[in-house]
C-alpha cells in the first residue's frame, strides 16, 4: 500500500494522483458510468463565502445542476450559502468535518467526521445526506464499511486537474475539456472534480476554477447532459 504512504504530501497533486480515484481495492466507490454524454460537476471543499455564490449564479444561468461535497466545519458559519445550495436543486454530499486523511485516521474519529458533518447538513436542508467524497480520495476498508453504516455512498472521480493551485481559468477548461473527451470516446461518463472551497483557507480565491465550470457548462451545454451523481447510483 505504497499509495497511503504518499497521503502525507497531503495537499499536493501527487497526493491526488497516488490515491488512485478509480482503485476498487478498499471497496467499490461511485466513478461513473457507460453514459458517454453525461457529465457530472462536482465541487470540493466549500461553501465559500466568496465563490460559491458566484458558481451558483453560473449553475443557474445555465440550468445545470451539480454535486457539493461540504466540509463539515463550514457549515456552521455559512448556513444561508449551504441552503441556497440545497433550494437551488444541487445534490450536498459529505466531505467530512475538517478534511483529515481519513486513511489514517481512528475509526472512531472517522465515524465522527462523517456523522457531525451528514448531522450539520440535515439540520439545515431537511434531506438525508447520502453521498460522501473522502478527503484526498483517502480511505481504507474501515472508511468504507463506516460510511456504509451511515447510509453514506463513496464517490471518487475520473476526471480532476490541479485546479486549486492553477491561476489559469483557460487551462483548467482545456485540461478537463481533454479528460471529458477522452472518457466520451471510451464510452463512459465524466465525474469532473472542482474546488469552490480549500480546506486549508476559508475564503480561499477560486476565480479561476469557477471560471472553468462556466467555460464547461458553456462549452457542452448543447451536446451532454449535466447530472448529479445520485443519477448514477443509489447509497
Ligand atoms: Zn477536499
């Protein structure tokens, strides 16, 4: 398990890339399906006062609904954006409370993190939590069964780039527009990540990622269909 070795460079994108989204050997998570021409947005590590605002007026420009995988932590002082979020029909997932590599985390602790976090959400949206996207893609096979027993489905993804270190808007778009295509030609559907949020910083600038939802919404609006993950599977 060389991977969960490399989780300590936490924050970087080798971390990212060594946590092998698509890896079954800790369970099955949610990716995507063979639905070439559904793409599914999915944003990490909000609310962010600054950003998601302005991604939803996006969203919303453009009628696409998207997947938000919450920390836990924000939510108690951003709950108007976290129901704005919920009345605007996007799908909330957990992303636990304060973004721990869960793959080395205490299994109590890691039951923690997931049941305030799903708790926090409910209490503002009235709807069962039912999708959660570990921090780092980290987990292990007591991650899995923990977020079983909570009613929680995992989802990975199949198509990121390093856009929360990237100023350039341009090739955020242009690398994802790759990896979209690349996984229409093989038939499948695109689980695309993006941040609206950092869990190191509150507030954190996401111009450049919320730019790129908008070149992509605008760039395949005609020709595929944006869904929410729960459209591809149930928990
Ligand atoms: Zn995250």
């Amino acid at each position: 398990m060389g991977a969960v070795g490399a989780v300590g460079l936490a924050a970087s994108g080798y971390a990212y890339a060594a946590m092998w989204p698509a890896s079954g050997i800790f369970g099955s998570p949610l990716i995507a399906p063979e639905k070439a021409g559904e793409l599914a947005l999915t944003f990490d590590d909000g609310p962010n006062p600054k950003w998601t605002p302005r991604l939803l007026d996006v969203l919303g420009e453009h009628g696409v609904k998207a997947t938000f995988f919450i920390l836990g932590g924000r939510v108690e002082t951003e709950p108007e954006l976290v129901r704005r979020i919920a009345v605007e029909g996007h799908l909330i997932g957990n992303h636990s409370w304060s973004h721990k590599n869960l793959a080395r985390t205490a299994a109590t602790k890691v039951r923690e993190e997931l049941t305030r976090t799903s708790k926090a959400l409910e209490q503002i949206t009235g709807e069962r939590v039912k999708y959660f996207r570990p921090p780092f893609g980290a987990r292990r096979p007591a991650v899995f069964r923990i977020a079983r027993e909570l009613g929680l489905r995992v989802v990975t993804w199949n198509a990121m780039t390093s856009d929360w270190s990237e100023p350039s808007a341009d090739r955020i778009a242009r690398e994802l527009t790759a990896k979209i295509d690349r996984l229409g030609k093989r038939g499948r559907a695109a689980n695309i990540v993006l941040h609206d949020g950092g869990h190191l910083e509150q507030g954190i600038d996401r111009g450049p990622s919320v730019a790129a939802a908008g070149m992509l919404v605008a760039r395949y609006g005609a020709t595929h269909r944006f869904v929410r993950v729960d459209a591809w599977g149930s928990s």
